[in-house]
DNA sequence: CATGAATGAGTATTCATTCAT
DNA sequence: GATGAATGAATACTCATTCAT
C-alpha cells in the first residue's frame, strides 16, 4: 500500500530517481525551495531533462520529497506507538517528529501539508499520519496523559508550531529540551 | 521615536511613502513576499520609479514594512508593561503579539527578525522590542509566574512558534483559546 | 474604429512597438513562425522584456502582425470598390489580395484566419474584409461577371487556394499571369 | 520499383517500419508535425530508439512519409493515365490529387515538394510523378481540352494551390464541386 | 520628483537524439 | 535488434532594477 513500484525499473534509473530525491531533500531544507531545478539536478550529477523525466514538475518533486518524509515519520511513529505504554508513546512521537524537523521552515509545510489538503499523492500519506496521531492522542486521553479538550487540529498545529520553535532555538539542546517541558507540560491534564 | 526624517519631505513624497508602505503590508501579508513590486506600485497608486525611489530595494521595502510592525508591537507592549501587574502584563503581552500575527508566514518573520540578527535597520527596532520582552520576562519570573529556566531566545522562538501555531488553526477563536492556555500552562514553574 | 491609442504613448515606446512589427512582419514572413522571440527582439534592437511588454505573448504578436496585415487590405480594398464598376472593382480586389501576400504561407493564415474564427482581435478585422468581399462578391455578380453560385466561404478559400499557388510560383510573372487567368475565367458564368 | 531494401530486412523489423510510416502519416496529417518523436513512438508500439534505427532524423521520417504519399499518387496516376482518353485522363488526375489531400496542411507540402528540389530521397519519386503530370497535361493540351500556355509548373502550383483551398472548405462537398468546376473551366482555352 | 518604458539575467520545461542495458 | 533512460541545447516568459522623458 506505500509506493509500489509498477515494473522493476533499471538499476540505473532508480539511483538517479533516489539521488535527486536525496539532493532535493538536502537543498530544500537548507536553502529553500527557490533553488534552481538545474542546480538540483547538477548536484544530482544528472541533466536537467532526468530530472523532469522522473518529477514531471518541480512542484512534483517538492511533493516528492514531502511525501517520502511523511511516510519516513509514519513508519517511525507506527513502531512506537506499538511498543510503549499511551502516554509514553504519545510524548515519545512528539519528540520524534519534532526531531526530524530539519533546517528551514520546508518541514514545516510538509506537516502543514498533511493538516490542509493537498495534491492527491501527498494526502494519502499524510491521512496515514494523520490516523496515527488521532489514535496516539486518543489512547494518550484515555490514559490519563493529555488534556481531554486537544483535537487532532490543534496536535497538528501544535507540532508545526514548536517545530518552527525549535528552528529557532537552533542546536541548542537545553534550551530544546526546555521547550519541549514546557510544551509537555502545557499538554497535560489541568 | 520612529525613523527620523533627514530632510523635511515633500508632502506628497510622505504620502506616497506611506501608502506604499500600507500597501506592502497588505500585500506582503495576504500574498506572500512573492508579488511583483510593480503589482504593489501600482496599489499604492505610484509608478514602479516612485517605489523605487523610496525603497532602493525590494528587501528593503520588506524590511520597513517589518520595522513598522516591531515598532507597533513595541508600543503596545510597553503600554501593557506600565500598567498591569508583572504576570498579567507579560502574559496579556504574549497574546498580544500573538494577536498581531496575521495571515501567511510574514508576520512571523517579523518575530524572527527580532530574534536573528539581520540589516543594521532592523537590528535598531528589534533591539527594542527584545528590551522589553527581556524586561517582561523578567518581571514576570521574579513575581513567581513563569519559570525561572527561561531565557530570552526561548521566549523568542516560542512567541515564533506559537504564531505559526496560530495561523494553522485559522479563525477557529476555541482552538486558538485551548492552544494559549496550554502554552501558558506550559510557561508557569513547575 | 480602426487602432485608436488609448493615450498619447511615449515616442520612444511608440517607435518601438512599430518596429516590432515591422522586424516581426519581415521574420515571421519569409522564415516562419518557428523563429525565436529573442531573436525578433534583438533585430528590432531591443531587450525581450521590451518585446513582451508590448506582446504579452509570442501569439498576440503574431496576432497583432496579421490584424496589420488585414486592415492594409482592408482599406486598399475599400478604396478599390469605390472607385471602379463591380466587376472591375471585383477582380482588382482580388489581384489585390494575392500580390498583397507574400513569402512563405504566413499570410495564407492570415487569411486563414478571416475564415476561420480567431481571437477576438483578429475577428474585428477580419470580419470588416469579410463584409467587403461578401459586398464586392455580389456587385461583381449582380452584374454579371461571376458565377452565382459561388458563396462568401468559396471565395475566401479560393483566395488563399491561389495566394498559394502564387506562392509556389515566386517571381515568375508570366506565369502569375496565366494562373490569374485560369481563375479569373473560371471565375465568370459559364 | 520503390526504395530497394539493401539486405533482406527481418520481419518483425520491416514490421515495424511499415507501422511507423503508417502511424506517422496519421498523426502528422491530423496533428501536424509538431508531435514529438516520442509519441509517434508509443503509438507505433515501439521504443525511440527504434524510430531513430529506422528513420535517423525525424525529418527523415517526414521525408518517408512524402516518399510513400508520391508514390501512391504516382501509381493511380499512372493507371488512369493508361485507361482513359487524354483529357478525361487529366481531369480525371486531377481530381484524384486533389482528393487524396487530406487533413492539415501536410499533404500540401507533398505536393509542393513534387514542385521544388528537396532531398535526394524525394527528388526520385518526385521526378516520377513530375513525368507523369507533364505527359498527361500535353496529352490534355494535344487533345484541346487544357490551354497550350500552361506549363509544368503552373500545373503543380495549381495544384498545390487547389488543394490548399479545398482543406479550407472542408467536407461541403457541393462547394468543393464548385471550385472543381471553377479551376477545370478555366483551365480550358479560352 | 514622478513616471513607466526598457533591460536582460534567470527559470521551468520540452524534445530530438544518443547510448547503456 | 529493441528499449527507454539520459542528455542538454533551446525557448517563452518574468521581474527587480535603471533611466530617459
């Protein structure tokens, strides 16, 4: 149910195809999405025309790119929330996505992308995210761990906020982590 | 207080320094920074020439219309700061800029210009602004109402953040409601 | 009611787009439409942005060169049928028409396109040399010198039908003799 | 009789050849020849590459197209030219051109290779064709049924021309009949 | 001072052709 | 031989900025 690929694909083509994702991942994040696609695919060590072959758009790409950092933080989130109690699965995939949120503000509208809709590739990957955050919250609710009047849009929000926090805070560890107390602590019950 | 004049200036030259600037912010904030100076010029009224007469750059025409903000938000901020109690005034001031932050993401720029150090024009007006932030902080620690651990960037990036919280949750006044307290909750010791 | 300025236009701007059309003219009709705006541009002496200012796109400059075309003959035209007998007036017009088009089948689109439907520029003026075929049609006829039963569509289809053939006979004026005399006899009753 | 075959080609590749001409002569006649290689390709069922082994340019496929369209023409030329008396021949040859025009202006440009010097592929069946036209219409001259005036190349040009004009006419069959009788009148002397 | 015409570097995208698989 | 992935030159169009009117 997560991309299938049709034919087998040539060996060459798909490290092409993995390579740009890869560059464009990189780029994005840190310099924005105002790169040029040429440069994108120099970096890639492939022509301009692979990589219109493989992202029809640059929108397409961008999308891409989202795409395959959702479903990353799915998998990721789907392992947890298996194997720890609510709560503790609950703060724990907090954390998680909140630490895969990298550089520039591009994560950001990737999580944005799964609270607004977006092109239809894009949605069915962040409707799976979005399922496992409402049943993370929900089992944490019931556990005791989290104010009962939190819906699944304020979660989102929530998380595409302190990650924007965080960017800000830089590296700076101690003062992450004391943004994430305060955040935790806000969320519990009273 | 604000920007001071050189030279007199023409009447007509004010206003149309003026409108362009209101202009910009309507702009800026409802569409991006991606709209042509021309389209802008033109809402205000004046040739593209007149815009660039007044702002010798377009970086330079975003950059005012930020300064305009910080100086808004620093006028009321120490309104609030001279009449309220430590704690009522600095969580009243937290909303405040909240409240202010608007549409797309320009808003929070702004805020991240006060915490990144960027062109000499900003760094005047932020300077302020993080003065009285500082100060609020402060007053509100000593008076028992916010944790002691917190310095300045974080109140910073978490003002940032919350903005961006905010304007993924829209309109909807409840959410937005649920989501201060929970920050606030979050900010108070313990 | 033909081409009126909406206000004054600077000389230059004036000169300028005239010059566009004269370099576009020349360009499109003797190397085709295929050939780049950047070069149209250069040979007009100047920048592509000054060319897309004028013609927001490559086709509303193609458009505007045959609207140009069109309303040349359309006012020839016009002089023609008033001064001459209809049937004169007729087979004038119509060597008119042919000698009017020149090199490559540029101007049979022209033509083509007062045939066809258009955008709506276009159809303004062909639908005025339309109206004065369709009039010097039925003076030539009512005064017996061409088959009734030729309607507006065969004439203009015959008209571009023997520009092309005049093409394909390039300077070789006997020979444009002899075809406008297979035409122009079995043009006639009978 | 048509392009000798060096070495004796394997079947399935003289198949595929042959469905590229045919698909190619569709999709140029409909679309014009701006299709790109590639979907000629896919509609063929084969790969590029083996549209690029078979024809080394796409204007050699183009070239290929005319070939077998002259061709064609050439055969049922030469058959009515056997059958019927001189006149009826040409006429009737005529007509037969003529109706073999089909969609776009494509076919136009056949015949219009037939009239100038393209490349050596097509100057050979070109050459053909040209012979045959040049006895029917002495044949027709002798007979006293075309104007002795009239020369090879205004024979092509006419029709060339004529075909032009009937795609502009479309399927109204009674008005392309008119035309018909419009040029066969005129052609005859006096 | 204001105007808006001119500029031209910069960008996404296409497509004929080549070549590794 | 066949395939289709890779290539990259080419092209229409945009927009910040300059400067003649």
């Amino acid at each position: 149910m997560s991309g299938a690929q049709e034919r087998p694909m040539r060996a060459d083509a798909a490290r092409n195809r993995a390579r740009l994702l890869d560059v464009a991942t990189e780029v994005f994040t840190t310099r924005g999405v105002g790169v040029p696609t040429e440069e994108i695919a120099r970096a890639a060590g492939v022509g301009v025309g692979t990589l219109f072959r493989h992202f029809p758009t640059k929108e397409a790409l961008l999308e891409a790119v989202l795409v395959r950092r959702l479903e990353t933080i799915a998998d990721q989130t789907a392992r947890l929330a298996a194997e720890a109690d609510p709560a503790e699965a609950f703060f724990d995939c907090f954390r998680l996505v909140i630490d895969r949120s990298s550089g520039k503000s591009e994560f950001t509208q990737a999580l944005a992308a799964a609270g607004v809709d977006a092109h239809a590739t894009l949605r069915e990957s962040s409707t799976a995210i979005r399922a496992q955050l409402a049943e993370l919250l929900a089992g944490a609710q019931q556990a005791g761990a989290v104010r009962r009047d939190l819906g699944l849009p304020e979660l989102i929000a929530l998380l595409v906020g302190t990650s924007t926090t965080m960017e800000h805070l830089g590296a700076d560890t101690p003062a992450r982590e004391r943004i994430f107390e305060v955040v935790f602590d806000g969320l519990r019950p009273r």
